[in-house]
C-alpha cells in the first residue's frame, strides 16, 4: 500500500504543500484548509543546531482507519490508491470521523459539508509534486 512519507529534516516549512492541496481540493490558496498542515517543533537549544524544525503532519491512511470504522454510514471506504476516501453522499457531517482521529487530519466545516480528508490526490499527491525540497514523498 502507497502512503505519504515524510521527511521533517528536509522540511523548510514553505507550505507549498499546503497551498497545493487547497488549491487541488477546494479551488482556493489557503493553508488553513489543506488536508496536511506544517508544525513547527520547538527543540532544546544546541548550539550548532536550529531549535525549531518544521514537520509535515500528514493523514497516515491509517489500517484499520478509526475513522472509517467510526462513521455510522460507511462513507469512509478504502480506494485503489490505499486512501480512505469519504463519499460526500453518504456523509451525515456528523463528526465521529473527527472525533476518532488522534492527527485531526478530518475536518467538517458548516452544517451542509461533509466531512474531508486527504485522498492521496487519486494516486499522484500534488503535496509531493510541489515539495521543493523531497520532505513529502509517496
């Protein structure tokens, strides 16, 4: 099974990543609202190296997914790309997917949306394509 991979040493925290997933999944630049998002984490001071480093967190596409065994309507199920995809016409937007995700890689937003998650882009993550720097790979 394919998954997102992550290498926090190659992060530079530009978000790329994130701008690219909001754009592909909701036509809009604005990494709120991508499905990864970048942390920063704060480290002991050592005095050649930087306290703070950025780290992807990203949707571990998880076997068995909680979220998918939460959902009341089974509108979470596994795609050919190994990523639990959610069908938006089965989504009550009740919130239990959410609720069972320790990454909070799930969002609802407003009464009338379903629930969102990362799908793999299908296969070919644009988070990977625009990563500058190869910390994002598939």
């Amino acid at each position: 099974m394919a998954n997102l991979k992550v290498d926090s040493e190659k992060c530079c925290g530009c978000r790329i990543c994130e701008m690219a997933c909001s754009m592909v999944h909701l036509g809009l630049f604005n990494p709120r609202k991508a499905f990864l998002r970048i942390e920063m984490d704060r480290l002991p001071k050592v005095e050649t190296k930087a306290s703070e480093i950025d780290v992807p967190i990203v949707c571990l596409q998880c076997d068995p997914a909680p979220c998918a065994e939460a959902c009341p309507e089974g509108a979470i199920e596994k795609a050919a790309t190994g990523a639990w995809v959610i069908d938006k016409e089965k989504c009550t937007s009740c919130g239990l997917c959410v609720d069972v995700c320790s990454l909070g890689m799930i969002s609802v937003k407003g009464q009338d949306e379903f629930a969102r998650k990362c799908d793999l882009c299908g296969g070919e993550p644009l988070c990977v394509v625009y990563c500058p720097t190869g910390a994002l790979t598939f």
